[in-house]
C-alpha cells in the first residue's frame, strides 16, 4: 500500500471500503489469518479521519 496523503478524506474512506471488501472476501473463503489486521487498519484509519476533521473544525 502506498502512503496517501494526510488530509485527503475521500482516499481515506476509499481504503476502508477496500479493507471492508477484503475481510468480507476472507471470510466467505475461509481464510480468517488476516482480518484482525485488516480491522485493526480501518479503526487506524477512523480516528485519522477523526483527527482531520477536528483539526479542520478549529480553523
């Protein structure tokens, strides 16, 4: 994964959707090696956007 840029909201809430498809993927699958990973990212990736948020609230 490529880094993305600090406060661009809607490359954020596009890699979630990413991660959501993936772990939905792996559990029709069978393979569960990787999901607590993979949510472990989107709740990184929510208080980030939490983070931007509020930040531009204080402006």
């Amino acid at each position: 994964m490529g880094k993305l840029q600090k406060d661009d909201l809607s490359k954020l809430g596009h890699k979630i959707n990413q991660l959501k498809k993936r772990i939905s993927r792996t559990e029709v699958s069978g393979n569960t090696e990787k999901i607590e990973f993979r949510k472990m990212r989107i709740s990184k990736i929510k208080k980030h956007i939490k983070e931007i948020i509020s930040r531009k609230k204080k402006k």
